[in-house]
C-alpha cells in the first residue's frame, strides 16, 4: 500500500477534506457565488490537492452561462467560449472557467458534435474520465464526490466514471490517460475499465500524433515507467509503437542477456532518471534488435549494426510523432553510442568524448549504465566496473583541462594562414588531425608543436 493510501485510509469524510485554493480562485468563487450562481475547482487540481501534491492548473465550473460569467469580470479571454470556457484574468494569472455542459455525441473518437449547457453539477460530472477526476470542492459545500472518487483513491484504482466503454468511445485518449494516471499514481485499472482499454485500443488511430506524444511523454516521465508493459499487454502499442509487441517476444540468446528484448528495454527505461531523452533513448535503443538479429550455429544471438539502425528509426519515429529537434538529435546520437565499448584508458575516452561530445557524455554514461542493468548478472559483474572506471577518468580529464574539441585546440585557421597555409577544404583535414594528435596526447597543445607537425605547402601533416 503506497504512502498516498495510508493517508487516505484515515477515516476522513468528504466534509472533512479542506482545500486551500489560490486567493485568486477563491475570490472567482466567491464573485459567482454572490451573483447567485454555484461555482467549483474540478478536476485534477481536487484530486492533487487530496494526494498532497502541487496542482498544476487550478480549474473552476460554474452553474453560471459564459455570457454571465463575462458580466461580473473586467478581464476575460473566451478562451473556448462555444464549450463554455472564459478565461478570467487576476493579474498575470489566467484561471479557466467552465459552465457546467453536456457533450453531444463524439463522432470522431475525441471531439463531441455539440455542447448544451446545464444548471447541474453532477450533470457535469457525469461526463468526465475518471471518479478520482470527478471531483469539485468549495469552500461552502467541501467535497463533492458522486462517483466515490476518494473511495478509489483509497483503494489505489483509476475507475472510469459510468461505463468504460462509453467513456473510451467519446474520446479514445482517454485510454492512454487510464495508463499514464496509472503509472504517475501507482493505481491498478479497474477491471472493467482495463478491458474496455483492451477492446478499443484501436480507436487510438483517430488521435493526433502530438496528443499521442504528450501522454506517451507523461507516461515515460511518471514514478513508474516500467508500466509501458501496460500498453502493450492492453494493445495500445499495436497502435502507437507495434514494433514493441515484436520487442517483447524476441529472445536474446546470450550470456550478456536474461530477457527478450522488450523485457530488457523496460529493465532499461527503469534504471534512467525521470529525464525524458534518457527514457526515450531507452525506450527505443534496441528496437532495430528485431530485424538485424540472428542465431549462429551454437545457437547465440547476435545483432550487429543493431545501435547505428536503432537510431535511425528513432529519428524517425520521433519525427512522425512531432518531437522537438532538441530531443530528436539527442536521443539519436544517445542510441547511435549506447553500444561502444570504451577502453578505461584516458586516450580513448578523450576520443570518445569528443567524438559524443563534452555536455552529452555523463548522458552517455548514464545510457550504458542502464543498459548494462537489464542485461545478465554476468554482463553486470562485467561492464558495471569498467563503466565506473571511465567516468572517474573522465571527471579526470576535465578537472586537467585536456583538449577535447577544435574550439580549445591551440592551433585556428587563422594561424594556418598566418603561416603560409593556403585557405581551403584541406584547412578542416590538418586541424582535425592535430586535434587527433592532442586527444593522444594532451602536452601537444602547444602552437609552436602543432604548426611545426604540419606541411604548410602541402596542407597535410608531417610524417614523424
């Protein structure tokens, strides 16, 4: 039982629970309350507030129509006014004010036809996802718990609120939603709202990409990664990634390997921190695994080029689903890496640090680290303490200051022409290889050295 239950368990009513709002919400409710109207927070900030955690909207219903609510506020925004939405504006803060609504039908899986409005809360209510999401509270009534929404708190479950598979037919993100407030929150799914995932996970093709990726991301950054097992065992990867319903049956046949390569890839997103291009990297670093796979004649998995093809999947999937350019290009290069094996030598991992680069190493690390954690016990004893050696030595050649990159090389173009050096395409080869021989060697840093080393008529460098 997860700390948040014992908390709850504690015999509290509903009359029991006060919320302290932000003023600004308090005086919204209060302004609506004295024109006659009811007014609420709703929704995830009730359910954050009861779990002791920071809400990060603070959202209001009213039983008052848009039109009224504009009436009684010098600043609003109509925010989305044909659903009943006026963003009142207290300052620099915006608060979302909802009318209580009824949803038409949803024709396309996640936008309902037509809106009509009500004077009732738990009309309201009725049409929201999940019980631990249908709750409202002011500071008059307190809690307003129709759907037993505490009940399931305290029992750590994340329940539809009516019949699942109506809730999932009016909008199929909400399959995804039950999973990710699983994985942020620790709960199990209710069984008949976990089946009705399984039965319209294929609904999830008529959501957006970029919706797909803001729960996919929520998901992977929750206290509980490894429960994107979840998506698969329920067909929601079939749709969104199917490539890991192969991932989870292939076998890897190896000393370095305990699991198939799904169950390795899970192992891995655990052992990250809450970082979402480590997580993503894991996610992805072995999924080219299932095409460049084969067993040999004694019966041993083998996978080459399986990182340089990973990753340029990876950047293509991460296109597809409208990730930014920043993660793209760092997951890539992550995925690309995770598979080399350094030598603990201070000239290799030099090398290897400029060739991934200085900010992107202790990434790196961290990648191989979490690799190595889903592997065997063997592949742990083995690779664990050598990763540990490389990081010490290059915490080492930072601390010394050691050349990594052409910026910090002693030797510019500038200086090559000085010399005598015509300007060229050749100018990159001679720097690059001088940067080669400081990477080697960092006493070489010396521009007297490095100009004496190159064959200024020839643009090359000197045989020694």
């Amino acid at each position: 039982m997860s700390e948040i239950q014992k908390n709850l368990l504690t015999g509290f009513g509903c009359d029991s629970y006060r919320i302290t709002m932000p003023p600004a919400a308090a005086r919204i409710i209060a302004r609506l309350q004295e024109a006659g109207y009811e007014a609420y927070i709703v929704g995830g900030c009730v359910r954050d507030c009861i779990l002791g955690r920071e809400p990060g909207d603070w959202d209001i219903t009213t039983s008052a129509l848009p039109h009224e609510v504009k009436a009684l506020f010098r600043r609003t925004i109509d925010t989305g006014i044909q659903h009943g939405t006026v963003t009142i504006m207290d300052g620099d803060e915006g608060y979302e004010v909802t009318t209580y609504r009824l949803d038409g039908d949803y024709e396309d899986g996640r936008h309902p036809t037509s809106v009509s409005f009500t004077r009732s809360l738990v009309e309201d209510l009725k049409r929201r996802d999940f019980t631990i999401n249908a709750m409202a509270y002011n500071d008059k009534d307190g809690l307003v718990d129709e759907f037993d929404g505490i009940g399931d708190l305290q029992r750590g479950v994340i329940r539809c609120v009516g019949r699942a598979r109506e809730r999932f037919g009016e909008d199929a993100l909400r399959i995804m939603r039950a999973v990710r407030f699983s994985a942020q929150l620790g709960f199990s799914i209710d069984k008949e709202t976990l089946d009705a995932i399984s039965e319209l996970a294929p609904t999830l093709d008529k959501i957006s990409k970029e919706r797909i990726q803001i729960e996919l991301n929520k998901l992977l950054l929750s206290k509980n990664p490894g429960y994107f097992r979840v998506l698969y065992e329920t067909g929601i990867t079939k749709v969104i990634l199917p490539e890991f319903d192969t991932m989870m049956e292939y076998p890897q046949s190896s000393r370095f390997h305990s699991y198939t390569v799904g169950m390795h890839t899970l192992k891995t997103v655990e052992a990250v921190p809450e970082d979402l291009v480590l997580r993503m990297t894991m996610l992805l670093h072995d999924v080219s695994k299932v095409w460049t796979g084969y067993r040999d004649e004694e019966g041993l998995d083998h996978f080459y080029k399986h990182a340089s093809e990973s990753a340029k999947w990876a950047e293509k999937f991460l296109r597809g689903l409208k990730y930014d350019n920043y993660t793209i290009d760092r997951v890539v290069k992550l995925i690309r890496w995770h598979n080399w094996r350094i030598n603990s030598t201070k000239k290799d991992v030099r090398k290897a640090m400029s060739t991934i680069g200085e900010e992107l190493f202790p990434d790196f690390i961290m990648v191989c680290v979490a690799d190595t954690m889903g592997k065997s016990d063997y592949a742990k004893a083995l690779i664990l303490p050598e990763l540990g050696d490389i990081a010490d030595i290059a915490a080492e050649i930072l601390r010394d200051g050691d050349c990594l990159t052409l910026k910090d090389l002693a030797v510019t173009g500038r200086d090559l022409i000085a010399a005598g050096m015509k300007p060229g395409p050749h100018m990159g080869v001679v720097l690059n290889g001088l940067l080669q021989l400081v990477l080697e060697d960092p006493s070489c840093n010396n521009k007297e050295y490095l100009l004496g080393r190159v064959n200024l008529e020839h643009g090359a460098l000197r045989d020694v």
